[in-house]
C-alpha cells in the first residue's frame, strides 16, 4: 500500500491502478495519514515548511516503517527521466529532520555533540560548552563538503 | 624510489606528456601541484570523505585568461553547485532559492589546498617523494607531507605526472594508528577538455534572477585590524587574514583571524559571550577538526581548525590584545 501511494506520487502508476489508489486513500483513514505524510518529506526535502510538529511524528513514524531499498527499482514509466526512491528519500529526509529538531535545541553542530573532551580543559560536550560554534565551522570551512552550508539553509527555511 | 616504479614513472610520464622528466625534489613536485591544480582544464567527479560522511562532487574547471574558473555541483543530498572565480564564491542553493556569496579566506577547494608558497611548507614538515600510483584511470606521484611537531596532522597528495594536478590527497592522524581523517580523491578525471563557458557559468545561474542573494558572508566581512593577535602560534603558522564579520542573530560583530602554515588553517573568532554559562574553557575533537574556547574578560575566544587539539589550545591561550603601535 506505502509502495502505492509512494509510486503514485512520483506519477509512476499508470492510469487505472492510479485512479484505484486515489479512491482508496480517499476513503481509508490510514492511507490519507500516508499521503500527507509523503507530502509532507517532499515538502522538507523541497527545503519549504511543515505544518507542525504532529506532522514531523507522522514522518518519523512513517520513516521507521519504511523499508530500506538497496538496489534502485525499475522505471515503470518509460522516459520518466527520474529516478524515485521512497526509501532514498526516507534516510535523507530524516537527516534533515534531525538536524532541525538539534537546531531548536541547541544551535550546535550534530557532530560535535558526541564526542569526547580532551584533557586540559572542561569535559563538557562541545554542544553544551560551544553554543553557536556550528556557525564558526561554516564561517571557517566556507564551501567545504556542502553538509554546513546545506544545514544552514535548511534551518532558515524553518521559521523558529 | 627503486629503480622499477623510476621506470614505470619515467614510461608513463613520456606518455602523458611532452614535457621534461618530473623533478625529483618534492618542492618542486609541490610547485607543480600549485601550478597544475590552478591552470589544467579539467571535468571530473569527487569524492571527499571525512569520518563516517561522503560526498561526491562534479567538478569543472577552467584556467582562461590568467583566470580560475571552477563549478562545483553536489551529487549527494539536497542539490547544490559552487561557482568559484578565483577566491570569489557563489553558492547557490535551489532548494531554498538562495544564493550565498562570499571570498575565499580558509576554505579546502580540492585540488587547490596549497594556500602558501611550497618552500614554507618545508618551515613545518619534512617533505619527501612517495611511490608512483595509478589514481582514476591515470599515474601520479605521491609527495608526503610528515609533521615536524605535534601542532599539525600529516597530508598526502598524489600528482598526475602530466600536469601536477592533484589527484588524490589525504590528512592523516598521529602515529602508531595514522587513521586517515579526512581524503579527496577523483574518481574520473577527464583534462584538457575544452569547457563551454556557458556549461562553467551553472545549472541555476541562469534560472536565479530572483532568488534570494545572501551577501552576509561576503560583504559584512570586512578586512580590518581587530585588535587582536596571537602570542607565539605554533611554528610555520602565519596570519593570512584579518577580519571583522556579521552573523546573522547576533548583534555583535566577531573579530576572525586566520593563521595558516601553507595547507593546514585555523580560525580565530573573538565576540562578547552572549550569558556567563559560556565562560567555561573548552576543548573538543571530532575527526580532523578541534575546537577550543576560553572566556577572555567579557569576551569568548573560539579557535577551530583541521589541526591536532594541542595546536587550537595554543593558540587559543595566546590570543591577546594587539599592540597599538604595531599596527
């Protein structure tokens, strides 16, 4: 059924299983939940806005019930030209989501957060002892490998 | 060297190239990095791993008229292209509509991670040639970077015997373990290839006219004496640059220095600490990157960087109002 509604949002259903799909989720209360769940990752993955947090739950659950893909599946449409992995999308949307959630808490990096002190200084972790050291990072690395300006933009497009 | 690679190096280099047969020095090798990476055309893809996190690139560069053009897109994650021109870099970020600006101080642009005149190098690290080995599809030399103290991490950087281009570069931990912490490395590599400007400019830098340009990092940095400096940084390092910056959320300006010893960088950055919570001395590492902080009167010093943890406490511990008179 996830697969369904995953296939049809990606246009990869062709006509008739397509208009099956839609009634069903039209009329059973548990695929409705799928599709804006799945509307939803494509929202936060398109860098825009999620209504609220009981949407970023249903994600998360939607996430952990997801199968993991490790080979892509096969185009069903011919020409589509994209190549759409539920499971892909999944992995990547719950880094962002994370990283958000790390962002409301504490403005830190999330790699900073567990690792170890080093003797001649506090044993505090870097979270708690540097707050706003995840901007220093950007700032010092500029460019670097896309994760700190990617996780910045990301944090602006959530309002706080 | 023995005398099979010297010949396997000679025969491929002889194929490759017209040129003389590469130097034996390794300032010299250095010296053919620095040129090769700024003046070969190339497109290529990169894979840049640093602990658990990979990313690969594609990356196109072009040397025209005495200038660096390079476009870097993001295969990974959320789309992504770098436009560099020089030092200048544009960001562009489709998800978001945003553009980022801004001028290179510190950042590792694989290949180009030389920052200083190959001969300073020496000043911190013994230099020494590697083996010759086969990188995406073509020879390149090893030239080895060991630390002459503790205050840095090894490098490695394999050049193409052709152009000097770097084709693999490395950052390794201290002995016995020497984990590698962070590597670049092309996995196709095509050079010479003659790149239509109009494929350099960018995938979106026709579709941006109207996002949203992020001058923050470019324009609100501005170069200026901060008033600060560094008592005794470790050896080889010398202040590359000076700055005053904005952030956006903070009322404050923040004093950043850069010290560089020519391939590893650290940043200095002074602000006023925003609570008492903060005025605790720190220091953390994660991989390649350390972290120091320390409360100065009102003020809190942060230094981070690709170095050793020694190396940022140093320095952090020897941030000090600078002389009046030495400005």
């Amino acid at each position: 059924m996830t697969q369904e509604i995953s296939e049809l949002m990606d246009s990869e259903l062709e006509t008739g299983r397509a208009g099956r799909a839609i009634r069903r989720c039209c009329g059973e209360d548990g695929c409705r939940q799928d599709w804006l769940a799945y509307h939803a990752i494509g929202d936060v993955m398109r860098g825009g806005d999620v209504a609220g947090a009981r949407s970023t739950r249903r994600i998360l659950d939607a996430i952990r019930e997801e199968p993991t893909v490790l080979a892509p599946r096969r185009l069903r449409l011919a020409g589509a030209g994209r190549v759409a992995l539920a499971a892909a999308a999944s992995v990547a949307t719950l880094a962002v989501v994370a990283w958000i959630g790390l962002q409301q808490q504490a403005p830190s990096s999330p790699s900073l957060a567990a690792k170890s002190s080093l003797p001649g200084a506090a044993a505090l972790p870097a979270s708690e002892a540097v707050p706003g050291v995840q901007d220093y990072v950007v700032v010092h690395r500029q460019v670097p490998a896309a994760d700190f300006y990617r996780a910045v933009s990301v944090t602006e497009a959530v309002p706080r | 060297m023995n005398s099979a690679r010297a010949a396997v190096a000679a025969a491929s280099f002889v194929a490759c190239s017209s040129l003389a047969a590469p130097p034996g020095d390794p300032i010299d090798w250095l010296q053919r990095i620095v040129t090769g990476a700024r003046e070969t055309t190339y497109t290529g893809t990169v894979v840049h791993s640093a602990g658990s996190s990979t990313v690969t690139s594609r990356v196109i560069h072009v040397f025209r008229d005495g200038n660096e053009i390079e476009r870097i897109e993001s295969l990974d994650g959320p789309r992504q292209e770098i436009v560099r021109v020089n030092d200048h870099i544009q960001c562009f970020h489709p998800d978001s509509k945003t553009i980022r600006t801004d001028k290179r101080v510190s950042a590792r642009f694989f290949p180009s991670l030389l920052l200083a005149p190959p001969a300073m190098l020496a000043e911190s690290y013994h230099l020494r040639l590697g083996g010759i080995e086969r990188v995406a599809g073509k020879d390149c030399q090893w030239v080895i970077l060991e630390p002459r103290d503790d205050l840095r991490f090894a490098h490695r950087l394999c050049a193409h015997l052709g152009s000097g281009l770097p084709l693999r570069s490395a950052m390794l931990g201290p002995l016995p373990r020497r984990q590698v912490l962070e590597q670049y490395s092309f996995t196709d590599l095509r050079l010479g290839r003659d790149v239509p400007a109009a494929e350099v400019r960018g995938t979106y830098e026709p579709l941006a006219a109207d996002w949203r340009r992020d001058h923050q990092a470019d324009e609100e940095a501005k170069p200026a004496a901060t008033g600060w400096t560094v008592q005794s940084p470790p050896r080889g390092f010398r202040l590359v640059h000076e700055l005053q910056r904005k952030f956006p959320g903070r009322p404050h300006a923040v004093s950043q220095l850069v010290y560089s010893d020519g391939l590893a960088a650290l940043s200095v950055f002074v602000e006023p600490a925003a609570s008492p919570a903060e005025l605790r001395e720190t220091l953390t590492q994660d991989g390649g990157l350390s972290i120091y902080t320390r409360p100065l009167g009102d003020l809190r010093v942060t230094v981070l960087g690709e170095v050793p943890a020694s190396a940022v406490r140093q320095v952090g511990r020897g941030v000090v109002r600078a002389a009046v008179s030495s400005r």
